[in-house]
C-alpha cells in the first residue's frame, strides 16, 4: 500500500500519526525534486539533493511500513496464541479441583 500512496502502510498497522506525518513528509520532498527538476534540469544540484532526499525517504517509508505490518500482526497473533492457552488451562483446572 505504501508503494502507491505513502505513509497508507503506517495508517494500515494502526500508526495514523505517523502515516500522516509520512506522507506530508514525502510529499513535500516529491514537490520540491519537481520543481527543481522542472526549472533547473535534472543536473541541477538542487535537483539531485531533493531527488535523493525523496527516494531515501520514500524506500524508508515503503521498508518501515512493511516493518510496521509485521510487528502489528506478530502482536496479534501473540495475542490470539496467549487466549488459546488460557481457554486450554481453564477446562484443565475444573477437571483436577473437583
């Protein structure tokens, strides 16, 4: 998700604040490398400073959200794991009281 739009990944795995931010972040970054591109060339200094910039920031958004994604979901089903052992044990106990 984050490859199309940046910053979804982050909203998706519960982080709004930091998809927001995110998106802000590579957006400004996209415009300013256009602009440069657009007036100066794509030799321009300015062009190849804010182009770097955007893609460094934009192949960390699209790697932090798959990180993201996955810590959220490891803690889910840690979660989901911990519930089933819980319900296991329950039964166990009323068997061996009695």
């Amino acid at each position: 998700m984050s490859v199309v739009i940046p910053g979804s990944g982050k909203i998706y795995a519960g982080k709004t604040g930091q998809g927001i931010i995110t998106f802000i972040q590579n957006v400004a970054l996209g415009v300013q490398a256009y602009e440069a591109y657009r007036r100066d060339g794509w030799k321009s200094p300015r062009f190849l400073i804010y182009g770097g910039l955007f893609s460094f920031f934009y192949v960390g958004n699209v790697w932090g959200s798959a990180l993201s994604v996955h810590v959220r979901r490891q803690e889910f089903n840690d979660k989901v794991n911990e519930q089933i052992l819980f319900n296991m044990q329950i039964p166990i106990r009323t068997v061996f009281n009695q």
